[in-house]
C-alpha cells in the first residue's frame, strides 16, 4: 500500500499532545517505529506507553524545539537508539500568546513567537538534514497555520511566521532535491481537538475563532492532519515536494 511505513523510523516533535501526538499514533498505526518528542519526560512516556500498549515501536527523546543545541542533541541521542531517520514531523512550538490584535502584542514577545513558530521549524529540518542528505533519502513534513496563507485579524505573529514557512518550503524544496529528499507544509487552521484552540477560546480573539469554526463546512480534528501527514510522509507523495496543503475543511481557499 502507498502509506505503509513498516520498516521506517519518524522523528515527531511536539509529539507528546495535540496534533503531534496523533500524528505519532497513525504513524505507529501504519507501521513505523517513532520518536516521540516534548519538553516532559512524564507526558512523553503516556504516548510511548499507549503507543507500545497497542504493539508500536516508540522511545522518547526530549528537547524545546526552540533552542537549537536541543534540538541537535535530539537528533544525535536518537540515532543512537535507531538506526536511521526516514521522516521528519515538525509540529509544536507552543502558542506563547493567544492570538491577539497587533496594538495589544508587546513588542518584546516578538522574537519569542516567531522563534518557536518559525526557527522551531528550521532547526529541526537542520539537525536532520546531514543524516538525510548522507543517506540520500528523508520526507519532511512542517505543520504550520492558514494564518501565513489567508489574512486573519488577531493573527499578525502567526501569519508572518506561517507565510515564511510556506516560502521557505519551497526554497528548501529545490535545494535537497538532489539529495532524494522531499519537503512539505501542512497549513492548518482551527482543529476542534487540541488544547491549544482551547487556549485561543479563552484568550482576546476567541470570538473571531469561534465564528471560523462554526464557518467550516467541514469541521477538522487532529486525525485530519494526521492523514494528510501520513500521505505526505510516505511513497503515496514521492512526486510531490515544495508544497504547502491547506487541511482547513473549506474554512478558506488560498492560493
Ligand atoms: N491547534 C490548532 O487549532 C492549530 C491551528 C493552526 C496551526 N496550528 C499549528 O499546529 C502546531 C501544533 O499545534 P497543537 O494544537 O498540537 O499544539 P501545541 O503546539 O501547543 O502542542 C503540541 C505538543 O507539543 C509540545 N510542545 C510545545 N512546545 C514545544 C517545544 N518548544 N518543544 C517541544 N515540544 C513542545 C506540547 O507540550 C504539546 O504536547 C502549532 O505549533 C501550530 O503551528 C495549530
């Protein structure tokens, strides 16, 4: 089958909830072994506990995918335990503000948004990229926001780091082609099932989101995206690269 992962090994950050988390589980579902990464030893052992329970393969390494000397550590500890890494997953990075209007952002919150929103994305495919680029092979897939392809009030942060990525996506794309190795975005928007929108519901702009969610033909969870990135990360997508896919049920259609 196209989406079959068994013999393969996916580093999933930000991977011991959300998105992440469920992402880890279909890879697991569909054969791969998986690293599971987070901040937290204890909730990166629930996910490896409950993906081992259903007889996966999964060890967990932790690092803050904002800090890149983390994150290459990371890297190294887990080829350590594994032999290779075929996939990489970049999700995570926290919401460090709740979406908000740009007159109330303090100005000092800046970097940090876009460092755990957009760097966060950069030093993971860095870190891996020697491995993939020496073994000739590798699927990266970014998961960033709408946000960066549609303009959406309370969301300056969010939209300049997620239009970065999808053009970096593409820049990145024509360069490790020649190494075998395919890059892409998964644009996502309001998903009813993460703590993070739980977040955002309590925060300045929740009426903005509640209105989006309720504007969604299709609403969207976190199994959604988890399809998308499987397809993305498998031989289903080998002629596909550079893209960004939008898994917004109907919410908005960018360009
Ligand atoms: N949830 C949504 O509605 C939504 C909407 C648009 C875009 N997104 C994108 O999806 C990504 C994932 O969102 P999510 O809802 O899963 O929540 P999230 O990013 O807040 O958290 C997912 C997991 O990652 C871990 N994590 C957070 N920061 C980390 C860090 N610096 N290093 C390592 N692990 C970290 C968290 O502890 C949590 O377990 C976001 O970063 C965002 O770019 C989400």
């Amino acid at each position: 089958m196209g989406t079959d992962l068994k013999g393969k090994v996916a580093l999933i950050t930000g991977s011991t909830g959300g998105i992440g988390r469920v992402i880890a589980l279909k890879f697991s579902e569909n054969g791969a072994a998986v690293i599971i990464n987070g901040r937290t030893p204890e909730s990166g052992a629930e996910t490896v506990n409950e993906i081992k329970g259903l007889g996966g393969n999964a060890t967990f390494e932790k690092a803050d995918i904002s800090v890149y000397g983390e994150v290459k550590e990371m890297v190294d500890r887990a080829l350590v335990k594994m032999p290779q890494i075929d996939i990489l997953v970049v999700s995570g990075g926290g919401v460090l503000t709740n979406p908000n209007f740009f007159m109330e952002i303090d100005p000092d919150t800046y970097i940090d948004f876009i460092n755990s929103q957009y760097f966060s994305r950069l030093y993971c495919v860095r870190a891996v990229l020697d491995h993939m680029v020496e073994r000739k092979r590798g699927k990266i897939v970014l998961i960033g926001t709408d946000a960066g392809r549609w303009p959406t009030p309370g969301e300056t942060l969010p939209g300049g780091a997620g239009a970065a990525l999808v053009m970096t996506t593409k820049v990145l794309a024509g360069e490790i082609a020649r190494w075998g190795i395919r890059i892409n975005t998964i644009s996502t928007t309001v998903t009813g099932d993460t703590p993070s929108l739980d977040n955002v519901f309590h925060g300045p702009a929740a009426k903005i989101f509640k209105r989006a969610m309720e504007r969604q033909p299709f609403p969207i969870t976190t199994n959604d995206i988890a399809e998308a990135a499987l397809f993305l990360a498998s031989k289903a997508s080998d002629q596909i690269t550079g893209q960004t896919l939008s898994v917004n049920g109907g919410l908005c259609f960018p360009g």
